[in-house]
C-alpha cells in the first residue's frame, strides 16, 4: 500500500455515495462521508457504511494499486488529514480479472487526542488499474478515486452517548434509498412536470426497522457539492425541481413514496440541455449524519 502526497492530480469524477470512474474501472462510492466520529476510535466502513467496490471491466489482466494521500486542496469545510497513516487497506494490491468486481475493507482509526475533537478531514484513495501486458507493447493505466471526508465529536463521548450513537448506526443500515440514477429524457419547459405522471417514475425511502424514522430530504446541485460529470449541466436555480415532503416520516417496514415535480422555465438557456440534480434523503438526527443520494439526469425537449 502506498501512502503519501500524489505528484499530480488525477482527473477525478467523484459523486458522494455514488461512484466515480474511468475508462475500463469505477469505484463505489465515490465518497464516504462520516459525521460524529469519536477520538481513540476505529472504524471498519464496510461495517458503519459499506465497502470500497472496485469493478474492472478492461481488456486484459491486471493489478489494482491503491494509493492513500492527502488533497491539494481539502472540499469546503474541511481540513488535510494529518497523517493518511489514520487509513488503513489490508493489501497492497488486488489482481483482478476483466469483469471482476473487488471489494476492499478500509479501517479509520482516530488516534486519541484532544487536539483532534470537533475537527473535519479530508482524504483520498486513488485506485490504479496497471495492466500485465506482454513486453514490448504499453499499457493504458486508468485511474479513479474515492475520498473519505469525515468529522470528528467535539467532546469525548459517553457511554449512553456511545449506545445511541451504536443505535442509529444500526437503524441507519435498514433503511435505503432508491433507486441511486434516475434518468428523465424529453422533459419538456415552460410548464410543471409531475415526474410520477409523465415518466411512471419515482423515488422510495425503505424502512426494514422495527420503529419509525424521521427523513429530512433535500435537493443539491452538483456545483454546491464540487462534482462534475461530463455531458451533464449543473441546475443554477434549484427551484426548478419540488421535492413532495421536506421531511417524511416512514413507518416500520414499510416503504414511502418520493414523488418529483419540475418546473423548467420557458427559455432558451434550459431547451435542449442536459442536467443533473441530486436529491438527498437524510435521518433527522444530530447523532448521525447519514445520507443517501439518488442522482437525477435530465434531458430537456429542445
């Protein structure tokens, strides 16, 4: 495993708790994001959140290198990491076959220090696809990358903080958000487009707890997030698409519907183009910050 400062920055594509890609290799998600973590603590993700998901889809055999290390320049609000020797992998690299997927388990561990509570980081994981091509000839390497941006409790936690913190964690991992792409084609502008009616489409908060859940949702644009996907424009004015709830309340084991509407304004700038939105679902807790994502691209009538 190979840790450190990059000496250039890889074109990335990233997309919080979605995934990131190039050509022949992506990575799922694109982000872990962790709130409220404690100091003197470690942290499997695949556990509090999910694994790291690599899907190699090249031509040839090849070895999967990832790589630790610190941004040029950390997202808003958050600071450098001060050591990538907080995250660990458990190999070097991963050989991997055309069509494989690979799971890989990383472990966060905050060392125990008061000079770290109430702090933000940000770190990155580069994932390199090196080709075993015969002698002679080059290989295309790909490249991709995932980051872990996370926050740090500002005081130390007690034990019945500790429990509900282990609580919701538990009830967050029974609850699901679908699905994680939407894809809206021909929509037309200058009128109000109920998603449900015009497409047969919407989203669905799942519930599999045995108690209620709070959900706040809320609508980003990719700019307000620093994400960028090529084709596809980021919506200035969020005002063009309606959630149906600020909040829903889903009932145990029970699913709710999320309904959209959008409203595109009947001018020139909005024909024709292709957008993307993200609409976020998030547990109504101050003990937890957890949320789930559906990116929706959309298309407009010309």
């Amino acid at each position: 495993m190979k840790k450190g400062k990059l000496s250039s920055v890889l074109g990335l594509l990233i997309f919080m708790a979605s995934s990131a890609w190039a050509m022949g290799l992506s990575v799922n998600p694109g982000e872990f994001q962790l709130e409220n973590l404690k100091i003197g603590q470690s942290y499997d993700l695949s556990k509090i959140a999910k694994p790291l998901l690599i899907r190699y889809s090249g031509a040839e055999k090849c070895d999967l290198v990832i790589t630790i290390y610190k941004p040029p320049e950390p997202i808003a609000g958050y600071e450098v990491i001060p050591d990538t020797g907080w995250v660990k992998i458990d190999k070097d690299f991963y050989p991997a076959l055309p069509g494989e997927d690979v799971r890989v388990a990383i472990v966060l561990s905050i060392p125990d220090d008061e000079q770290y509570l109430g702090k933000r980081y940000d770190v990155r994981l580069s994932v390199t696809a090196r080709a075993r091509v015969p002698q002679g000839k080059v290989g295309l390497n790909p490249a991709v990358a995932t980051r872990i941006v996370f926050g740090i409790f500002k005081e130390r936690g007690t034990v019945v903080e500790q429990k509900r913190f282990e609580e919701v964690l538990q009830m967050s991992r029974n609850i699901s958000f679908t699905p994680t792409e939407l894809y809206l084609d021909d929509v037309p502008v200058g009128k109000e487009v109920d998603v449900k009616k015009e497409f047969k489409k919407s989203m669905k908060l799942s519930n599999l707890n045995e108690s209620a859940i709070s959900l706040i949702m809320k609508c980003w644009t990719p700019k307000e997030l620093g994400l960028d996907m090529p084709g596809y424009e980021s919506i200035d004015d969020k005002s063009v698409v309606k959630i149906s709830k600020n909040k829903i309340k889903v009932k145990p084991d029970k699913i709710e519907e999320v309904k959209l509407c959008l409203k595109f304004p009947d001018k020139k700038e909005y024909r024709g183009r292709k957008f993307l939105v993200i609409c976020e679902a998030s547990i109504d807790t101050d003990v937890l910050a957890t949320q789930y994502r559906t990116r929706i691209f959309i298309t407009t009538q010309k």
